[in-house]
C-alpha cells in the first residue's frame, strides 16, 4: 500500500553511465558486472534513462549532483563550482566575495609561460594542508585579501574577500590538454572589478609558486620520486548567492552522506544534514560497508538519503574499466544488506563518463527508481542497453526526483507555485 512519507534512498554511483569497452567486447563496465542487488531492485520497479540537466549534454559532478538533489532548473546559471566547494569545507563567505575551485598541480617554468606537466600534481593527497597554509601569507594588491584552503586529494579553494571583487574573469586551468600553458587570469568584462580580481588572482599565482617551488613538502616529494606541487590552477569562480530548492520547497528532510567536498557542499549550500567520516575517502578504496551502516542510520530521522559513490568516476577518468566493473560489484555487494521491502530506492548517477576517453559524455545514465507499492516494467537487470527498455523512458533528472518523490507520497496536486521547481518537459 501506499503511504505517505515512505522514506527513500538515492543511490548515485559518479559518472557510472559508459560506453562500449573494446577490451569487454563492447560491453560497458556496468553491463559487464555482476549486480544481484541492482537486478533484484531494477526487478522491483521502474528504470529509465536520466539526463543529468538535458540530452547530450556532459555535466561536471556539481551541476548533475545539484539537479539530483533538487536545485531549481531555473538556478542553474547562477551555480559556480567554487562557492559549492567553498561550503564543503566549511569556509563561510560572505556576499560579494569571489571563490574559486584550484587544483594543486606540476607546473615549469618555461621562459615568460609555466607550463602543465601534471594537473593534479600526482594526484597529490598528503600535506596539502600545510601546503595550503604557507599560501596564507600571501599579499595582494588592492586591499584584496587571499584565503587559501586544501580540500580532497589535489583539490583547493581560493577565498578573496574586499570591497570590489567580481567572478566575471577567466580560468587559469588549461582544461585537460596536456601539455599546456598555465592561462593568464584575464577579465571577461571592461569592469573594474573584474580587471583588479583578474590581477589578484594572476599575482596570487606567481607568488603561489614562488613558495611552493622552495616548500620541504616539496622537496620531500622530489626526493620520494613524485612530482611536486609547485603550482596553483584556478577556475570556476563564483559569488555567493541563494539558491532555490525543490526538496526544502516540500519540506523533504533530506541528508547527504558523501567524501567529495562538492557534494558535501551542495548539501551544506541546501541545508540538508551531510555526513562524511575519515573513512570514506571518494576512491574505490572507500568503505562502503560504513557508508552503507550511515545510510541506514540516516534513514531512521530523515524523508531521503543521498549515498554518493565517487569511486566509479574516478575508475573512469584513470582509464580503468575492469576496476570501474570491480568496484560496481563491491558495491552491490555492500549494499545487499539493504531491506528492499519497505522504502523507495533509486539508482543513478550525476553523469556518465567514457572510460576510453576518461571525459564526461552527455550520454544518459541508467537509473532505476524501485518501490514495493509501485509499477514495474520488465527491466529485471540493471545496465545502459536494460535501462534503455525501461518504463519511465528518458526523463530529465529533475524528473525523476521527482517521480521518486511521488512514489514516496511527498507531492501535492501541482499548483502554479510549483512551477520554478519543475524544468519544462524537453524530451
Ligand atoms: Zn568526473
């Protein structure tokens, strides 16, 4: 029977959707798993295919993950990556401050130009907080003051605080093109705002590697055989704004359990209550049966539960099918504890990625929404080609929130009210 306020869990396997692996014979690494518990909960429900914001579109993990967890299509112009990872890690910003999401990365001096040998600096994951900390001290012009702070693995925030900050300038990240050029920080309008932040930022840079180039970290790395992270790499800046969300909009008590710091600050940036321990760690290597243990315990005082898996992404982007597969039966061998038989759980991701090409595609994700009170279609095993056949079609993300919202009895009748929560029906 249906009742009201059935509690629900999201799973979101990151970047899980894939394309064919040559080496799998043209299977994806989900279709080459094997997946008991998904099968059995795509058995007991519905699967569709989910575009993370609309079809063919690749999206970065903030602006799939923000979809999914209920940010109002209309809002998403106005989500910059930085303030997002700025929450994550508990940094509070104020209106009119500029932050920007950096990555730690190996940078050499060629002449005029610093050029990028490694975006992640080796995918650098100690010491970054002291690393962090000897940047503090640097001095900016225009009574512009630089906070800078370590977040997951090779991944940072530049905080800038003063009177005439603005988020309208360019990247310093070269994107994935390696080898390239550290890119000057350039301003995107004649505003003087932008012109002095753009200024901040590229003095920031040269400073930042000053210090870091002469930093014992650094010099330890040198010695142990890995590359140092003597550079700093800047983007996505943003201004603080609110936001509008469909789950507090219907008052869902929702809570996050994730270890990347963009998901945890997206919850943090929604209200929602987030939960990461030192033993989740957003690799494969994460443990899940934890995760799994603080899901459940989750479920007991909240609506819905976000269990955010970033292993699966990562797997991809380093080009690693067969232990993108592996990790995806850890998974559901972890979550097979899970009783079935008296809550809405769904399955999905933030985006897929192409583990041939280690990039984000716009391909849909496989996705299934699973209710003991609901429809079932014939989908009885969980991949890209089953979901394809399944009874919810395509849908947009913002859809099946909301579906998986219905199914829990949390919707009234629609009213014109409703409307900026709901992206219109595009597919
Ligand atoms: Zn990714």
């Amino acid at each position: 029977m249906l009742n009201k306020n059935n509690k629900g869990l999201i799973i979101v396997l990151d970047g899980l959707g894939d394309r064919p692996i040559a080496e799998f014979n043209g299977l994806t690494p989900l279709e080459k798993a094997q997946t008991p518990f998904f099968d059995q909960l795509a058995s007991q429900g519905m699967s569709a295919m989910v575009s993370p914001l609309t079809p063919g579109i690749p999206v970065g993990t903030h602006i799939g993950m923000a979809v999914l967890m209920g940010l109002a299509p209309k809002d998403i112009a106005h989500l910059a990556r930085g303030p997002v990872e700025a929450a994550g890690i508990d940094i509070s910003a104020q209106q009119g401050d500029v932050i920007l999401r950096c990555n730690f990365a190996h940078i050499e001096a060629d002449q005029n130009r610093f050029k990028v040998l490694d975006r992640r600096a080796g995918r650098i994951n100690q010491h970054t907080n002291t690393l962090a900390e000897a940047l503090n001290s640097i001095k900016l012009p225009h009574g512009i003051k630089a906070h800078f702070q370590a977040a997951t693995q090779h991944r940072a925030v530049l905080h800038l605080q003063g009177k005439n900050l603005s988020a309208d300038i360019s990247d310093t990240d070269c994107s994935r093109m390696i080898p390239a050029d550290v890119q000057p920080c350039r301003p995107l309008t004649e505003d003087d705002a932008a012109i002095q932040t753009a200024e901040a930022i590229n003095d920031f840079s040269h400073q930042a590697h000053q210090i870091l180039l002469q930093h014992p970290v650094n010099k330890q790395r040198i010695k142990q055989g890995k590359v140092p992270a003597n550079g700093i790499l800047c983007r996505s800046p943003g201004q603080v704004n609110s936001v509008h969300n469909l789950l507090n909009y219907y008052k869902v008590k929702t809570a996050v359990i994730s270890a990347e710091a963009t998901v945890i600050g997206l919850g943090k940036l929604f209200g929602f209550t987030t939960i990461n321990q030192p033993e989740f760690t957003a690799l494969a290597d994460t443990d899940l049966n934890a995760k799994v243990e603080q899901a459940l315990q989750a479920l007991q005082t909240h609506d819905l539960v976000y269990l955010h898996i970033k292993g699966t992404d990562i797997c991809s982007h380093d080009h690693q099918p067969l232990h993108k597969s592996q990790f995806i039966e850890k998974i559901d061998h972890a979550l097979s504890k899970i009783d079935i038989s008296d809550k809405i759980i769904a399955v999905t991701a933030d985006h897929s990625t192409d583990t041939t090409t280690g990039l984000h595609s716009g391909d849909p994700v496989p996705s299934i929404c699973s209710s003991p009170y609901g429809r079932r279609d014939k989908v009885t095993c969980y991949s890209e080609q089953n979901c394809m056949d399944g009874g919810l079609g395509r849908l947009s993300s913002n859809a099946f929130l909301l579906t998986i919202l219905d199914q829990m009895g949390m919707l009234h009748n629609f009213k014109k009210e409703d409307a900026p929560y709901i992206a219109p029906l595009h597919i």
